[in-house]
C-alpha cells in the first residue's frame, strides 16, 4: 500500500480547508455514536444528532483511547475497542459493550493483543471483530453473555473489519489475501469464503445495505483521489463510485432506511462526520465548525433507543 494510504488510515492526513457546505440532512430518526478527540482529550466517545445537535459524550476513561463503536441493530447497546499502551509501547486494544446511553460497561473481550472493529449478528447476541491473538489477523466471533469465542477465518494473510449481512447468514471483510486488501465475503460460520472484488487499489472498510443487496466501501487508487465510496452489488457487481474527491472518504456507515451514508473525511480537518444521500447529492457536514484540531471518526448509525 502507498504511503499515504498507510497516513489516512492511521488518522494523520494533512488536509485542506473546505467551505460553502450546506445545511446538515434531515433525515428519519436516529443518531451517530462516533469517536472523537475533542477537547484537547484522547479519543473518547459520544452521541450526535445528525444535524449535529445534542453532543453528548459517553465514556470518560482518559487513561484509554475509545475507538470503534458499533451500534447494535434495536439501538440499545454500543460495542467499541478500548485502547491503552502498556510499559514498553505495546498496544492493547479490548473490546468492551455498555448501554446506548453509556451506563453498564464491560469488558467482552480481554486477551492481551489488539481486537479491533466489532459488529453485531442481527440477532445482537454476539459480536464479530478481527483479532491479533493467533499471532495474525484473524475473524473472531464472540458470545457477549458467556465470552465464548469462535475463530471463523483461520488465514495466514491479515483479514480485518468484519461485518454482518443484514440476514445474518453472510460477513463481508477486508483481506491481504491477494497483497493489496481487497473485499471478500464468507458465511457466518467462516465456510464458502469468495472473493466479491478483486481490482487494482486498495479496499477497505466494507458494509452491507440494510436490504442486504449491495456493500458500501472506501477504496484507495492514487495520491491524486485519495480514498472515495464507492458501492457495488453483493456479489461485487456493477462497481461505482458513490462520493469520489481529492478528500479521504472513510468508515461508511448507512441510515437504517437505506437513503443516507455517514462518513468520516477530512474536508474539514484533521476529520469531520459528514452525509450524503445514497442515491448521490450535496456532502453535508455534521460534524467539524467550531471544532478545529479535533477528529471526529468512526461514525456508526444509530436506531432510536429503545
């Protein structure tokens, strides 16, 4: 991968100033649980409304990074990593779960490695995430009631950023498989593994439609695009792109009525949430005035709360 793809992922493009956005969308009900380091703080997380009012924010650990929230489908519970450095530089990521309003955290998931990316089986049982316990990256399944944890990919190569298909029979992922990262999906037991997108560039951060019949993703080229959405078929079909700039689009995340994408970019820096229909219109930004220096990342879709 080129450098500069390795600088956006790690959160530390260099980018330019954007202006005469319009208004942030309005669209159904529901909020976005993200990350953010504003405040001069680590990263911790917190709640918007998309038309960026009612910050609130939900953890309060300043010894940790919080990073990676994933809403869980009725809205009632947030999975996310919970980041610390040890003595000697090494990096621990756990992954923890709470309340949607914050209350009743938890460790799930605690072994000493990095585990990263966590997302929900539709039935919001289990978690699915890549983990680093096996020495490389690997598709883990974990029941959030008991901790039991099920290896699904068993790869040498580095499989990352699993996501659940809306019926909850298939997970869509980013692998090195074929040395750049590429989209692949398999079943949920980790069986039928098939290469949906095989193409020159660099594919990252997958996500399903809530129909289940097209994926969303970021996908690198060169320096000159930087990373756009674009979205294809489940079956990697008809590829195109969805918002395609000289900015760094990144971590979709789609509205549960299937009509606005949510994303991370660097328009206003160093990262801001932004939205988009689907069907392509005005950028909007939620998040990035009156913040400057701060990233917002990460930004996952939320259902009303129960």
């Amino acid at each position: 991968m080129k450098a500069r793809a390795a600088v956006v992922i790690a959160f530390a493009l260099a980018a330019c100033e954007a202006t005469n956005f319009a208004e942030p969308p309005a669209v159904e009900d529901g909020e976005i649980v993200f990350a953010s380091n504003r405040g001069g703080r680590d990263f911790e997380l917190y709640r918007i409304a998309v038309d960026g009012s009612q910050l609130r924010r939900l953890t309060q650990d300043e010894s940790a990074n919080d990073l990676a929230p994933a809403v869980s489908p009725d809205g009632s519970r947030i999975a996310w990593e919970r980041e610390t450095q040890q003595p000697g530089g090494a990096t621990v990521a756990e992954l923890w779960m709470m309340d949607a309003g914050g209350e009743n955290r938890r460790a799930v998931v605690v072994n000493a490695t990095e585990n990263r990316s966590p997302a929900w089986t539709p039935d919001g049982q289990a978690l699915v995430y890549a983990s680093r316990v096996t020495g490389n990256w690997e598709i883990f399944r974990v029941d959030v009631a008991t901790g039991v944890t099920t290896n699904l990919s068993r790869h040498p190569f580095a499989d990352q950023y699993p996501r659940l298909s809306p019926d909850g029979n298939r997970i869509v992922f980013h692998t090195n498989r074929d040395l750049d990262f590429e989209i692949y999906t398999m079943a949920a037991d980790g069986s039928d593994v098939r290469a949906v997108l095989r193409a020159p560039g660099d594919d990252r951060f997958p996500i399903w439609t809530p129909d289940g019949a097209r994926i969303v993703w970021s996908r690198f080229v060169d320096d000159e695009s930087g990373f756009d959405l674009w979205i294809m078929s489940a079956t990697g079909a008809n590829a195109a792109p969805l918002v395609q700039s000289p900015f760094a689009e990144l971590h979709p995340s789609i509205s549960s009525d299937g009509g606005t994408v949510i994303f991370q970019s660097d328009r206003i820096p160093p990262f801001s949430l932004f939205a988009t229909p689907m069907g392509g219109g005005e950028i909007q930004p939620i998040t990035g005035r009156g913040t400057p220096g701060a990233s917002d990342l990460q930004p996952s879709w939320s259902a009303p709360r129960p």
